[in-house]
C-alpha cells in the first residue's frame, strides 16, 4: 500500500509577509525623517525599529509555521504506524493469553445405551445371547483448565438416571434348528429391567495448536472409565422341555431375575477441533482407544449361577459435537452429541455355580459390546 502526500507551501501575503520592513523604499524614509523636527525624528525612528521588530517576529512566526505544516503529515503517518503495531500486538496477545482459564460445564440430557452379553460354544457358535437396553435421563459435568503454554486438563463425566430399560435373553440347545437369530429353543423378555448404574467419565491432557484465529486443534491422551450395570425383573419365558418351544411360563413380578455388569477402564488419543463464527463455537472430536483389563459380571439369580468374563484389551471410538452460543463474556449455551461404541471381543469366563466355588474357566467362550448415543444441553462458564 503505497501512502501519498502533498505539502502545500502557502506565500504570505500584506503585513505578513518576511520582507515588509526591507520592501520599504528609501525616499519614503528619507521623507520621514526630514519632515520630522528633533523629537519627531527620534519618534519616527523608535516607530520605524518597532516596524522592523515586527516584520522580523512576523518572519520568523511564518518559517515555523511552514515547517509544522510540512511536518504534520509525517507525524501522522508515524503515529498511525505506531498504533497500527500496538493493536496488532494487542490482537495477538488477546488470543494468545485468553482472559480465561478455567471453565465449568453442567447440563442435563438423554442417552440410548445398548449391551450384548454372549456364550459361544467350543465350536464359536453363540448359544446364548442377552441383550439390553435403555432410554435414560442423565447429568453431564465438564471441568478444564488452560495451563501455559497452550497446555489443557479436562474431565468429563455422564451419570445416568432411572429411565426405561428392557432385557431379552436368548439359547441355543438340542431342540434349535440352527444357530440362526429365530432358531433359539428359549426366550426370556424382562421389560421390567432397572438401570442400577451408568458411569462414564473420561481426564484427558492435550496441548492446543493454532491453525488460524478461528480455529484450533486441541490434541490429547488420556484415561477413559464405562461401568453400566442392569437387573432383570418378572417377565415371560418360553423354552423346550419336551419338543421344540413347548413350555410358557410367567415370572413372579418384581422378582429378580438376572443382573448384569460391564466395566471398561481405558486409554485413549484423540483429537478435537475448535472453530469459533461470532457468538458461535462448533466444535468436533475423535477419540480412539483400548479398554484395559475389561469385565463383565452375571448373576442368574433362578439359578443361583455366578459367572465372570475376563477381557484382554477392548478397541473402543468416541465421536462428539458441539455448538456454543456465547450470551455473555462469562456464559455460553450449549448443545452436544456423543457416540461411544466398544467392539465386540472374546475373554475367558469363569463359571460359579454355588457361589463358593469356581467350577469352569473356559478360554474365548465369553463376549461383549457397548454402545451409548448421548444429546446433552446446558451452560458452560467460564471464570
């Protein structure tokens, strides 16, 4: 950008000009002098260096003037450059120390949980396969706190509530056709089921990356923790005593019928993305990761049977999404969407028939999965 400027040098004209009291001419003086008497003379002597004294201030006024208004406009230019630079310096450092540090997010929301629980035979056939179910309400709390040097701390939890729930338990034996999902020779439907417990919390360390003033990405690792647990109530029950499907029973209501665990201790990468449009902030993220040392706990409580399955490592995703509407430098609105989704995975189950002793570990024969699609909405507040 090219900055282009005109100097107008202006002339001075009538009394004020430089050369007033040396334009004066000779005779005009000569004249003034003889005219006067000897009193005159030293009056119009004395007025004649006050002329001059005049003219010269008058001079001298003009030159300074002259080089103020040649100078002015470079003093212009100079403190628009120093104040274009302190605002620019000022711009940066405003998003490079953000006034925040530490921030709080609370809200409330609803999630879709989804669990399978299977038996395989020696073969790798599925002879028995529970699965469950829940609609459920729940809290959603977040702390993070920004360190130096774009350094971050966050921790997230998801604490379910009492909702609607529902179990169905399936087996495959003698009188089952196949293996297919309508060949099971026993059914057992609980929509009476509880949600006793569903925790999911993750703390995770990152370090956020400038990509440009709109957005950032925030890389990080961390710890990740799932416990969800179910128990089964009542319900109907249809298997195969003497020919295929030829039993219906009706389970007391309110009886308890089968509980179920799953827990998943985890690490995990991820990466989140941060973009901000005015009053809006969207944001992505993508976690992967393995559970460490995973577990499922069954009692059949008809049967008085205890058993344990025991998982090596477990892959496990997490996908989210968020929009913050700001309302106040301190205050933000925001709605969110989570998956998570553990893989299914063979352990060794360990069998518990009296409650006292351990009567089978069987290597591969257990498996498990996980999946929980949450929408949460709240406050964010930032201090």
């Amino acid at each position: 950008m090219a900055l282009h400027i005109r100097i107008h040098r202006h002339e001075d004209y009538g009394r004020n000009a430089a050369n007033f009291a040396n334009s004066l001419p000779c005779d005009a003086t000569s004249e003034l002098l003889q005219l006067a008497g000897s009193s005159q003379r030293n009056a119009a002597a004395t007025s004649l260096s006050q002329a001059k004294s005049s003219a010269e201030l008058a001079a001298g006024t003009a030159r300074v003037m002259r080089r103020f208004t040649a100078s002015f406009p470079v003093f212009v230019f100079g403190a628009f450059c120093a104040t274009s630079t302190v605002a620019v310096a000022a711009d940066e450092t405003i998003y490079a120390a953000p006034d925040s540090s530490f921030v709080l997010v609370g809200g409330v929301g609803y999630t879709q949980l989804r669990a399978n629980e299977l038996v395989y035979d020696f073969a790798g056939n599925h002879v028995s396969a529970l699965i469950w179910e829940s609609d459920a309400p729940v809290l959603t709390t977040g702390l993070k706190a920004e360190l130096g040097n774009s350094w971050t701390i966050a921790a997230n939890s998801v604490i379910g509530l009492s909702g609607e729930s529902h179990m169905e338990d399936y087996d495959w034996y003698g009188f089952s056709p196949g293996f297919g999902p309508g060949d099971w020779a026993s059914r057992d439907i609980s929509p009476d089921t509880s949600l006793d417990r569903y925790i999911n919390l993750d703390i995770a360390a990152g370090r956020d990356f400038r990509i440009n003033d709109a957005t950032t990405i925030n890389l990080h690792g961390g710890f990740k923790y799932t416990d969800v647990k179910w128990t089964a109530y009542g319900g109907t029950f249809i298997y195969s005593g003497r020919a295929f499907r030829d039993t219906q029973e009706i389970f007391e209501p309110g009886k308890g019928i089968i509980s179920y665990e799953q827990r998943y201790p985890g690490v995990f990468l991820g990466a989140e993305v941060i973009t901000r449009l005015g009053d809006w902030t969207l944001s992505g993220l993508l976690r992967g990761g393995l559970g460490i040392d995973a577990s499922e706990i069954d009692d059949h409580w008809l049967r008085t049977m205890h058993s344990k399955g025991e998982f090596g490592t477990e892959p496990f995703v997490s996908f989210g999404a968020k929009a913050n509407y700001q309302v106040t430098d301190r205050v933000n609105l925001f709605l969110a969407g989570n998956f998570d989704k553990y893989f299914r995975e063979k352990g060794d189950m360990t069998v518990d028939k009296s409650k006292d002793t351990a009567t089978g570990i069987y290597k591969n024969l257990a498996g498990m999965d996980l999946q929980a699609f949450t929408i949460s909405g709240g406050f964010k507040l930032t201090f």
